[in-house]
C-alpha cells in the first residue's frame, strides 16, 4: 500500500491525506506554490511600506498579521515538503 500524503492543513486546521501522484496530489502542489507565491507578493508589499512614509498602527497591525500568515503558510508547505523528502528517502 502507498503511504498517504498528507495537505496542507484546511480552515479548521486539521490535514487531509491523498494518494500521492493524483489529481488532488497535483491541485495540492499548485495550492502550495500558490502559498509560497502569496508569501513573496506579500514581502514585497511590506518591504516597500517599510521604506515609505511612517506608518499608522492599523496599516502596522495589519502588515504584521499578514506577514505572520505567510509565514505560518511557508512554514506548512516546509513541513509537508520535508515530509515528502523524508518518505522518499531523501534525509
């Protein structure tokens, strides 16, 4: 039997697990490069309002919180890549 791969964790915060190599397998890589995608998009954005004008506290808040998504995001798609390496034998 094929061990499972397990998917970047939904809403609730629980994973799902497919069958490596199929369709949802692949919809899985595109939602994860989609993430790492969204992550670079939002460093840049970031980036440029730090070198800009003073910030207000709410614009502050805001930036923060999402730069804390991306990275929780990143950190998921780490996790399961490194997963993945580990299962193929790739330590």
């Amino acid at each position: 039997m094929t061990e499972l791969r397990r998917m970047l964790p939904g809403t609730d915060g629980r994973s799902d697990f497919c069958q490596p190599g199929g369709t949802l397998a692949a919809m899985s890589d595109a939602i994860e490069n989609d993430v790492i995608e969204s992550g670079a998009v939002v460093l840049g954005l970031v980036r440029a309002m730090l070198a800009g004008s003073q910030l207000t506290a709410d614009e502050s808040r805001y930036m923060l919180r999402r730069t804390a998504e991306c990275l929780r995001d990143a950190l998921n798609v780490a996790e399961l890549r490194g997963e993945r390496l580990k299962a193929a034998g790739c330590d």
